[in-house]
C-alpha cells in the first residue's frame, strides 16, 4: 500500500511561516520594531525587492522658524530644510546542525526537531545581542572594540547626550574614561530624578530626540533599555514605587508596555538582562551599567532577506544538515550635525546614561 507523505518544500515553509511569527512576537525588542519613522527600531525591507548591501535611511529636521502672519512676504523669508542620510550596510549570517539517520534512530529525542528549535533560539539570542551591540557603539564600532581617542570623540559631539550618573557635570570635559570615574555607588543610581534629567536632554538636545506615538493609546513615549542591576535600584527607588500602583491595570492594553516594565512621566522603562556592565570603571573601582534612552529611529534595522531555514542531505542521504540564515543589519542611527552630510555624527534617537551597577551584596 503507498503511503502519503508531506513533501519536505512544504514541511520547510509552514515551520519558516511558524517560526517568523513566534520570533516576531517573543522578540524582546518587537514592540519597538516597525516599518515607519514613529518605530524606535525603524525596519526597512528595500533589498528584499531589489539588489544592494546598504539601505539610506533620511531625515528631514523640524523646521524652527517662525513663518509669517498677517499678509507679510513669504517669498525670501523660506526656511531651508535641513536634511540628512544614514547608510546602513546588511551581512549575511547563518548557523547550522547535521545528524546522521542512524544518531536520530538510537536518540530519546527527535534530533532534527531539536535541532530547528535550538537555531531558532540561536537566530533570536543573535537579533538582541545584534540590538544591543548596536546601541552601545561608537560611530558604528562595537563599544567593547573601540579606542579611547574614539570614546572621547563620540563623547565631544554627543555631549548633549550622554549621561554619566546624576549630574551632568559628572562630564569631565568630554574625557570618557574620566567621567566614567565620577559614577560612584551612592549618588549615581538610576532615579526618577536621573530618569527626568535624561528626558529634558533629549528634549533639548540639537536636534531634539522625538518620542514614540503609541498607536494604541495616542500619547508619547519614550522607551529606556536597563541592565539588571541598574533597573533594581529604580525599583527602589520610592518615587517610582509609589507611582508604579495604578500602573499595570491602566496600561494593560498599551502595547509598548509589558508585565515587568515600568512606566513613569512618559518614559516606559525595560529591563534588558544582557545589556552587560563595565567592570571596574566608576568611582572606587564599582561597575557601571550603560542605559539606552530612545525616541523615534535610534536604530535601524535593513532587511534583504528574513531568517528562514534550509534543510539537505549528504552521504547518501544518511544525514541531514538544517539551517538557519539571514541577510540583514541593525546599527544605531547616526546623522552628522556639521556643515556637511556626515561632520560630527550624533545618535540620532538615544540618550546614553552611565549609572552604578553594584552587585548584590
């Protein structure tokens, strides 16, 4: 009797349809993610219609003047739009597992099942250390790579910016490692004062940091990505406490808002586990724990070709290979505030903030 089965083609693209949902929505970046320039991780899909390496992101600065009223002249009296580019560059990545028909016989599991399940973790463990890698850096060089002749100019030009504790004075004249040293394990926790300060930066930043609009709700947000240890002293701190009571009924529905989170005076605040702290920088040797202040477009992320799967055989078709591949990028979004294009790079849509991390006691 002939025996039906599924053709692999098929079995390959309803698991790839599966997997994109469920990396899409256990992402811990997702409600952040979104094709338009309202996203904090703007998603640009370009390559994936046409052949290239790099996507332009643009930006068109708010207009500052004051128009004209009453009848006055118009012409002449124009303001220039200022514009900018960002070019962000896609590399593939791609991991794989093999097993041979016999280890799949003898084994208590399902080899080739573990095995997509394991690249899936893989593929989403990579897209948040990618994101994370990305707001850390230094002018597109991952922090842990870069020079300290980079740290101090990335510093120079993102002075309105950067953070370092509670006071902004703890910038010492744009020395990064001298300032990291002003960080000490009292005053320089994350505060809801601290947290404030970071928001009137980005408020009167040049150019300013916009917030996210929330699509559920119509109110603007700011979205701040804390370290472990960094979050518990916000958690503790009372102000935060006593304004956290009413928060989880009333943004059950928001999306941007998750069970965990912490959301105060506009700002939605996430803890990152894996955002790792500097070991021994801040005063007395302490750790200091980086945390990402974002609005609108402070990441980009350019997509020729989503992650999907493959499977093949070798030897005869005694084992089989599954793997699990991309085309794509994510960097921080850098807009040059000079005279030119690409003078004096900013980030575009962070506030970095330096504060203490002490560990447990």
């Amino acid at each position: 009797m002939a025996e039906t089965t599924a053709a692999t083609g098929l079995t390959v693209q309803q698991w790839d349809d599966k997997f994109f949902v469920e990396h899409v929505q256990q992402n811990r970046f997702a409600p952040e993610m979104g094709t338009s320039e309202n996203a904090i991780i703007q998603v640009k899909e370009d390559l994936t219609k046409k052949k290239g390496e790099s996507i332009t992101y643009a930006l068109v600065n708010r207009l500052t003047g004051a128009g004209v009223e009453n009848g006055a002249t118009l012409e002449g009296n124009e303001e220039d739009l200022d514009s900018r580019s960002f070019k962000l560059t896609i590399r593939e990545r791609a991991h794989g597992v093999r097993s041979s028909a016999w280890d799949n016989q003898i084994s208590a599991i399902d080899l080739r099942k573990a095995a997509k399940m394991s690249l899936k973790t893989w593929s989403m463990e990579n897209t948040r250390d990618r994101i994370i890698t990305a707001l850390g850096s230094i002018n597109g060089v991952a922090y842990s790579a870069a020079s300290e002749a980079q740290k101090d100019a990335w510093l120079t030009d993102n002075a309105d910016r950067v953070l370092f504790g509670a006071a902004k004075s703890n910038n010492s004249g744009n020395d990064h490692s001298a300032s990291l040293l002003n960080v000490d394990g009292t005053n320089d926790k994350l505060t809801a004062a601290a947290a404030s300060l970071m928001k009137r930066m980005a408020r009167t930043a040049s150019p300013k940091i916009r917030p996210v609009m929330s699509e559920s709700s119509g109110r603007y947000y700011y979205t701040v990505y804390v370290p472990s240890l960094v979050f518990r002293d916000l958690k503790a701190d009372p102000v935060i406490t006593q304004a956290q009571r009413d928060v989880s009924l009333r943004m059950q529905n928001e999306k941007l808002f998750k069970g965990g989170d912490i959301e105060w005076d506009g700002m939605i605040f996430k803890e990152i586990e894996d955002i790792e702290v500097l070991s021994g920088v801040g005063a007395a040797g302490i750790d200091v724990g980086p945390v990402y202040f974002c609005g609108a477009q402070a990441v980009g992320y350019g997509v020729a070709q989503r992650w999907k799967s493959e499977e093949e055989y070798f030897d005869y078709k005694r084992k089989k290979g599954c793997a699990i591949m991309e085309m794509g990028g994510f960097e921080k979004m850098l807009f040059g505030s000079g005279a030119d294009d690409l003078d004096d790079l900013k980030d575009h849509g962070v506030v970095t903030g330096f504060f203490a991390a002490v560990a447990d006691a």
